[in-house]
C-alpha cells in the first residue's frame, strides 16, 4: 500500500502527449491551444469611435468655436464623412471609423443638439478624447494566444476578431467508463430488492464532460471470460479505461486477473487514504492506462477528481491547478492510518476566507451526501484530530 503522494507521482509520471488536432473554433471552449496565433491586423483595426456623439477638429476649440454644423451622420460600419470647414462636425456613433479630418469625439452628454448645429454645454475638452486608436491592443502580426493556453469564451472573442475560424488543439484520450456487477441494471429498469440502478459510470461521464471528453461506457457482467474479451477489445480502442468496481478482493472481482492475463502492468494496489483505499492503477505494454477506481460512489468520485483529473491536465499541457486551501469549520476525529478526504460544504467569512464545513455521511457509499458537498478537504494520515480554524487542501467538484 502507498501513499497519496506516491500514488499521484506515479499517475502523473504516465502523462501523455497524444498529439493536436483541428476543429472549428466554435467548438474549442476549455480546449487548449497548440498552435500561437497572431493578429492579421492591428487591434484596434483604425480610430475607433468610444462614444455616440460629434467628431470635430480640436483646433476650433482652440480657436474659440463652440457651435459645430453638422455636416452628415456617420454609423459604425460606415464610410469615414470627412469635415472641410474649421466649424463642421460630423455626428458618429460608437463603434465607427475617425474621419482624417477629425481628431476628437465630444459625446452627446456635452451637447445641445438643435436645428442641424451641436453648441458645446462644457469646457472640458481634451484633443483626442473618446477614441480608441489604431493599433493601440496589438500590432499586426502580433502573438494574441500562445500554445498551452485554455480557451476561454474572451480568448474566443479574439480568435474571432483574428480571423481564425479552425484551431489546432490538442488531441484529448479516448476514454471508455467500464462498469461491472450483476447487482447493477440500468437506469430505465426497475430493480429487484438485491439490485441497484447503475450511477457511477453516468457521474464519471459528466465530470468528464465538463472537460471536453465524450466518453463511451461499456457494462460488463460478473463473467470472467466476457470480461477478458471485452477488456482486451477496449486495450485495443482506447487510451484510457475507467473502472468503477470489479477490483477488490471479492470472490466476483475478475478484473485484476483479466487485467494481468492481458498484459496490464500493475503500476500500484491500495493507497493509504479514505475513501478509495482499493485503488488500482496500471499500463497496457501498448500504451493504455487503466485508472480501476473502488466501486463505492464516493471513493469513485474522489479518486477521479483526485488523480484523474491531474493527469488529464498535464497530459494536454494545462498549468497545475492552484492548490486550494480552505478553513476548518468544525472539529473532526479520524482513528485509522490513513488519508482522509472529508466531504465539506464551502462559504466564504467575513474575512473572505474559504470555509469547510464537514458534510459528514454514511461512507463511501453515500452518494447522496455529494449532492450537499462542494469539495474534498485532504485531511493528513499523520494525526487523528482536527481542529477547527485549522487550514488543510481542498479538491472542489
């Protein structure tokens, strides 16, 4: 049995490259970039426009002139109106080209508007005031998004003002959820009294959902020879295989054996923490990794979040998240050797600090508690008491 630290060092020591792709870049949210992108042109492409109002030379104010003709009406989108007369102003919207002949924009708030002539109501005006010049955010050719960056929806605002309609992105792992039991049908069933509804392939599907993998899933039956086919038939398919359950020490867990049978490489057996003890990880000698998390909803939950999630990350070259820590709420006692992941409810104190307050359940098979819970609190293998106002890690989920 290993530690967490160890186990995490392991997983995180099998990250893999597994190349780019294209896509249109509409589709690229939460992707992460492999490839730089420059601006075809200056940002902002001319002197723009910031406010609804009149653009005038500044020389007439300078020269004592605070009535303006208005000489035409120029939208965003428009062709430039040029002004040819000291006392002329052009009346132009937010969003529209400078004309040449014009170097400042009074916005409508300082004006009176009457009879086709716009007077100045103030004395506060600056040459060049409310526009925003040509080149002012980046220069033609310059780098605007770089390789490793995530894609946000403002850094999709800039792919789509660059012109860039495909992204070269990197190549997530496919991935199948593979459950197994006979205790376990689905979802649209009605189960037995000694039968449950099958929910954790479904809850590691959407977590994996929220970053960008459309995972397939595959139920197997406790026979060990279907187990082995079917195994060996997703070795061959995929990257990753996720096992939820099938991997303990119960006289119905084939995996282990179909697993070794087929060449998997045991990387570790059992981690020192709560939930999750039972966790197995291992290497196909192709390549596939096989992450076969305990079948208990929570220890699943956890391990997924815990390691998974960690190595998906250093695999498409995101940054490691930011260890996240947060303030115990209550006193908590845990008599046993091992790491503990409490659940916890999270809210912010007067000192806008991170506050856990332990959710407490019935073990790792309380799925329900996860619904009142916002993270995991990783609680030290060293001691058995906690107090409150003490400071620990936190996993959010």
């Amino acid at each position: 049995m290993i530690t967490v630290e160890e186990a995490e060092k392991i997983i995180l020591a099998q990250a893999t490259d597994y190349g780019a792709e294209i896509i249109p870049f509409e589709l690229a949210l939460g992707r992460v970039l492999a490839e730089n992108i420059k601006a075809d042109r200056d940002l902002p492409p001319f002197d723009r426009v910031t406010m609804d109002g009149i653009a005038i030379n500044y020389d007439a104010v300078a020269d004592g002139i605070s009535t303006f003709k208005i000489k035409a009406t120029q939208a965003a989108g428009d062709e430039p109106v040029e002004i040819e007369e000291n006392d002329e102003c052009v009346e132009i919207m937010t969003g529209a080209m400078l004309p040449a002949s014009a170097d400042t924009i009074i916005r409508y708030e300082d004006l009176s508007l009457r009879a086709g002539l716009a007077t100045l109501v103030t004395q506060e005006i600056k040459r060049g005031q409310n526009i925003h010049y040509k080149g002012k955010d980046k220069k033609h050719n310059d780098q605007v998004a770089e390789i490793g960056q995530v894609i946000t929806p403002a850094l999709i605002s800039m792919i789509a003002s660059v012109g860039e309609t495909e992204l070269r992105v990197k190549k997530l792992p496919r991935v199948v959820i593979i459950s197994s039991g006979d205790e376990l049908v689905e979802v649209d069933q009605i189960p037995s009294p000694y039968q449950i509804r099958r929910s954790n392939n479904y809850t590691v599907k959407a977590v994996l959902q929220q970053h960008n993998i459309e995972a397939n899933m595959l139920h197997l039956p406790d026979d060990p020879e279907v187990i082995k086919k079917q195994l060996k038939t997703c070795l061959e398919n995929y990257d990753v295989l996720l096992l939820s359950g099938g991997i303990s020490m119960g006289k119905f867990d084939y995996m282990p054996k179909a697993l070794e049978e087929l060449h998997v490489e045991q990387l570790f057996y059992k981690v020192q923490q709560r939930p999750g003890k039972p966790f197995w990880f291992g290497k196909h000698n192709k390549g596939p990794l096989v992450f076969a998390f305990p079948g208990n909803p929570v220890a699943t939950f956890m391990c997924l979040h815990r390691y998974f999630l960690p190595w998906l990350n250093a695999s498409v070259g995101k940054e490691p998240q930011i260890t996240m820590r947060a303030v115990l709420n209550n006193r908590v006692s845990f008599h046993h050797p091992l790491k503990y992941f409490l659940q916890v409810k999270l809210d912010q104190n007067e000192y806008c600090q991170l506050v856990a307050t332990p959710v407490e359940g019935n073990g790792s098979g309380d799925f329900a508690n996860l619904t009142d819970t916002d993270a995991f609190m990783e609680l030290p293998a060293q001691r058995n008491e906690f107090k409150k106002g003490e400071v620990f890690k936190i996993y959010t989920f």
